[in-house]
C-alpha cells in the first residue's frame, strides 16, 4: 500500500453513509509478513522484515474504506506507518474501474502526504489481465504504473509492474505468487529502481 486528512476522512465518511445506509457491508482483514518492506524499489526497514495487517469495511454499492499499516525503520523516531483510505470501485463492460484517496501518516512525525489514485483493470485473454494507474500526490508529483499477471497454472501467477513519475524515475518489480489455499499465498518478489541495488522480498499473506 502506499501515501487524508482526518476531517476529510471523517466529512467523506460522514457523506458515504447516508447513501450506503441501506446497503449491504463486509469487513475483510489480514496481514502480511514480508523479509523487507520495499516502496519504489527503496527499503522503508533499512532491509528488515515488516509485518502488516490491514481491515476494510466495504459496501455492496462499491465504497469501501480501511487502515493498513506497517512498521518502519528509516533510522529516526518513526516507526511505525499507518495509511487511511476510502474508495469506489465499479466496471463498464469489461473494464473494472477504481478511484481511491490515500492519506499517509507515521506514529511520531505525523501526516506525510496524500494520494488520488484512478485505477482501470481489465483482461488481455483468458490467462493474462493488466491493471494502469494514474496517481496524483499533494506536493503536486505524480506516477503512472502498469501491471499485468500471468496465470500460469491452478494456482500460479506471474505479477509484473513499472512505475514512471513526472520526472522520468522509474522503478519495477516482477515476482511469483503460489495460492495456497483461498486464503494464504506467497510471493518471491524481484525489485529493481532506477540507479540503486536490486532488492528481493519474500512474503506471506494471510487474508480473511
């Protein structure tokens, strides 16, 4: 996950709720546990392990919101990040369609910084299916990624993604996820940025 404001959060919560009133809602949590914490292709644990847990509630109408957070290591007081987030999500056709508002937070030095993000999902065949996204922050940058997942047997799949920001920096990963059952998989992750050191990350992940 990655970068709300606590009266936006609370004015947008206030305002989805007399709409989703009537609907339908669910809570999902779990964690992940991962041998280093990478955004970007930059370690947020000084190369250490991280464990990171997340809970949504979601409603049948497409809005969702949830906190996910992780411990950090970045050789100052903070050490702890936190993310809030809401949502919508729907489809047209055969494009599934995302817009979320990301607000980033750490335990000692506070709001760091916000993100609006558009995401389009879609099928490419019958094994392989890509996800782009646009994303805007508020100190005014912002990034495009492409993703795409190959399904390479029952259980298997190829993820890849590359990240461009405004500036031309680039960063991608490629990895393989094996499902062990409808609710644990792990993933062996390659990450490569623009001018560092390659990085790997293994990890689990457990989903309600």
């Amino acid at each position: 996950m990655n970068k709300f404001n606590y009266a936006a959060a609370g004015a947008l919560a206030l305002a989805l709720s007399a709409g989703v009133a009537q609907a339908e809602v669910s809570l999902s949590y779990g964690a992940t546990l991962t041998s280093n914490y990478v955004y970007a292709g930059v370690t947020q644990t000084m190369d250490g392990a991280a464990i990171q847990p997340y809970v949504e509630v979601a409603s049948d109408l497409g809005f969702y919101a949830g906190i996910w957070a992780s411990n950090v290591d970045f050789a100052s007081a903070d050490n702890f990040e936190y993310d809030l987030y809401v949502g919508y999500g729907g489809s047209f056709g055969s494009v599934d369609y995302d817009v979320a508002y990301i607000g980033y937070y750490y335990d000692d030095s506070g709001f760091a910084s916000d993100e609006l993000a558009l995401t389009f999902s879609y099928a490419l065949t019958d094994t392989i299916s890509a996800s782009s996204s646009v994303s805007s922050y508020l100190d005014g940058t912002g990034s495009f990624t492409q993703g795409f997942t190959f399904a390479i047997a029952d259980a298997y799949e190829i993820g890849a993604e590359i990240t461009t920001d405004l500036e031309g920096y680039e960063d991608w990963n490629i990895g393989v996820t094996r499902a062990i059952n409808d609710n644990v998989s792990v993933d062996l992750r390659y990450h490569q940025a623009e001018g560092l050191d390659a990085l790997f990350t293994l990890s689990i992940s457990i989903d309600s």
